[in-house]
C-alpha cells in the first residue's frame, strides 16, 4: 500500500521556469490538498480538490494551478518559478474519520529556485 | 479564518523528561485539534486527536488536553526518548470541513 506518492524529491529550477510536482494516491480518497512548508511558518494550504473535477484555492495560491481528472492524481503547476517559491512542498488525502479529518501526506518534495 | 498559534517554537529536553506543547485557536466552531510529528526528510504523521466534547485523551506516553472556553489546547509526552525527537504540529479544523489550519510547528530534541 504506496499512500501518498509525491515525485520528484528534489528540484533545482532556474527563475521563470515552469514545472509540475506530481502527486498521487491510492486510498480512493475524495479530498486532496497541497500545502508548501517554510521555517517558522508551519503548513500553509496552496490548494485543494474536493473530488475530481473540483478545486479551489487555499491561503497561497498565486503562482500555482491544480487540475483534479481523477480521484487519485493532483499534480501542482508552478507556472514561472521565482526565488520566493523555494520551499518544501506536501501533498496530502484525506478521509473523514468519527472524529474529524485524518491527513496522509507524502513524503514531499524540496524545491530550490535560484 | 482559523488561526492556529503554537509555542514553543522550538524545545530541548532531557531523555526521561517531559515535554509540553501548547496551541490556541481563533474559531469558535472549530471542534476538531489533531496533532502530527513529522521526522526528518518525510511528510508529517498524525499521531493523537481530540474532538471537542472531550477535555482529554491519552494514547501511551503522549496525552492531549483542551480547555474549550480559553481556546486552547496543548500535547504531553512523558518520559521522552530520542526517538521523540521530530517537528510537532497542532492542526484545528470544524468536523464537516476538510481544511485543517496548522500551527508553526515545535522542534522537539530529546537529549541523551
């Protein structure tokens, strides 16, 4: 059971480049969610999909896009890469549990722009 | 928005000690406060939840304690050892919404 799947792990991109992180799951999870990790800055909510065909924006979006075709894959689009978007990113699914939302992530990918 | 504040930003504790994590929120819907470690090189594991009808939960060497009326809440582990060691986050999200809100994150180092 591979769970939450991210490639690649690492990227080195030159500034106005464009690139895709891919991201896929199989746990037929409906929700989807990438989030970008800085230091002292915890997890912070790019975009999301709530199922296929179905995305929308989290808290930084600019500079990126989402597709959702299918239940199991949402890459993330970085359009022309700028120095301000070297971070570490985290693709997660989600199910909701009892309790609440319970979030598997992957194992992310570091990204440096120079 | 939900806004999730988490201290300490970073903690060091002697093999043995405890260590104590705390958060507060912002939203009074949120009903939901799950807490993940994250080890170095990998994506972040959730590793105990509460919900909010529940002032607290234990699961082994770690607990987790909410006090609803001051919007906080806070993560325990006793008897710390070096595989404890990892970045803590505390997350605070409403039972019928995926969106969850994350802290900053607490670098935790257990000393032998």
């Amino acid at each position: 059971n591979a769970g939450v799947t991210q490639t690649p792990k690492f990227q080195v991109l030159k500034t106005g480049q464009s690139m895709t992180l891919q991201c896929a799951q199989d746990m037929n999870h409906e929700y989807m969610s990438w989030y970008r990790q800085d230091p002292g800055m915890g997890l912070r909510l790019i975009h999301y999909s709530v199922g296929a065909g179905i995305t929308d924006q989290g808290e930084v979006p600019n500079g990126y896009n989402v597709s959702r075709s299918t239940t199991e894959d949402f890459p993330l689009r970085l359009l022309s890469a700028a120095p301000s978007q070297t971070s570490v990113y985290f693709c997660a699914s989600s199910y909701r549990s009892g309790m609440g939302t319970e979030a598997f992530f992957g194992q992310g990918t570091r990204l440096t722009v120079v | 928005g939900e806004n999730v504040e988490q201290h300490p930003s970073t903690l060091s504790v002697q093999e043995g000690d405890s260590a104590v994590i705390k958060c507060t929120y912002s939203d009074s819907a949120s009903n939901y406060f799950p807490w993940y470690k994250q080890e170095l090189g990998k994506g972040p594991q959730l590793i105990i939840d509460i919900r909010s009808n529940v002032g607290e939960k234990k699961d082994q060497r770690i607990a987790v304690t909410l006090n609803k009326t001051a919007k906080h809440f806070s993560l325990h582990i006793t008897e710390t050892q070096p595989e404890d060691s990892a970045v803590y986050f505390c997350a605070a999200s409403t039972s019928n919404d995926y969106k969850l809100s994350f802290g900053a994150g607490t670098t935790v180092t257990v000393r032998a």
